[in-house]
C-alpha cells in the first residue's frame, strides 16, 4: 500500500480573507468595549458599598386629631420614614419616644386647610424634619438623619 502525503489547504480562500477580517476585527472591538466599559461597573459597586444610608419606618403609623372648628372631627394618619447612616437608625430606634412625641406634636397642629395642597404637605414634611433633627441633636449632639418622607399621607 502506497501512502500519499496531503498537503495542507487552507480553508479559507483568498475571496474569504476580507471576511475574516472583518469577524476578527468585530470581535477586538467587542472585547474592548467589554474592558472599557468594567472598571465603570467596579467604581458604582465600589460606591454602593460606601453608601450604607438606609431608610427605616417609624411604626405604627401616626393618627392624629386635626385642628377644627367643625362639629365633625378630621383625623391624618401619616407614615414616615426617615433617611439615614446605620448608626443613625439606631439612635432614631434608641429615642423613638421622644421624636414620636414631637413628631405627634407637629402634626396634630395642623388644620385640613394647612395641609390641603402638595406645597403645603411639603412645607410639613419640611416642619417635621427640621423638628426631628432638633430633637435628635439635643439628645446626641449631631444631626443623625438625611431625610425625613411621608410615605402615605390620609385626611379624614
């Protein structure tokens, strides 16, 4: 038996090169764009992990008497949450007693024509949170929270 050596051809013909050009040069672009665009996902996980804000609910929500001259009497119950550092939640947890008791304060001083409007819920939002924030200061001796949100707001 008489062995034949085959000599190599390659596959790719000449009509073929410019095509393979073109995958190759597709495919450089694509792995580029990949190393380009990851160290834009390491610096927002790097962000996430320094920003340890949290939000944390002031339970159960506040029901208070509506200021009125009416012989029906309004009630607003409110949920609040409030923004901030762990070490922050922990001393709204710590003084829950009085920041719901100024909280309450703040809101059972309100008559349905104070809060009738967005601009005025905002201006209580606003009311609240500076409150808060002074309690929070004369009992730590620094602002504690970043923020302060109704997150439902009823009139009745």
């Amino acid at each position: 038996m008489q062995m034949t050596h085959s000599v190599f051809t390659p596959v790719f013909t000449p009509a073929f090169t410019p095509l393979v050009k073109h995958y190759a040069s597709l495919l450089l672009l694509i792995l580029f764009s990949f190393a380009l665009i990851s160290p834009v996902y390491a610096e927002d996980e790097e962000d996430s992990e320094v920003d340890d804000t949290k939000y944390y609910e002031l339970s159960p929500p506040f029901v208070v008497n509506l200021q009125t001259n009416e012989r029906r009497m309004r009630f607003l119950q409110v949920r609040l949450q409030v923004l901030g550092s762990p070490s922050a939640i922990t001393e709204v947890q710590k003084h829950n007693a009085p920041l719901r008791d100024v909280i309450i304060t703040s809101l059972s001083s309100q008559t349905r024509e104070s809060i009738n409007t967005p601009k005025k819920k905002k201006a209580l939002q606003n009311k609240v949170q500076e409150e808060v924030e002074r309690v929070l200061k004369e009992l730590t001796g620094k602002k504690q929270i970043e923020g302060l949100y109704f997150t439902n707001f009823v009139v009745q």
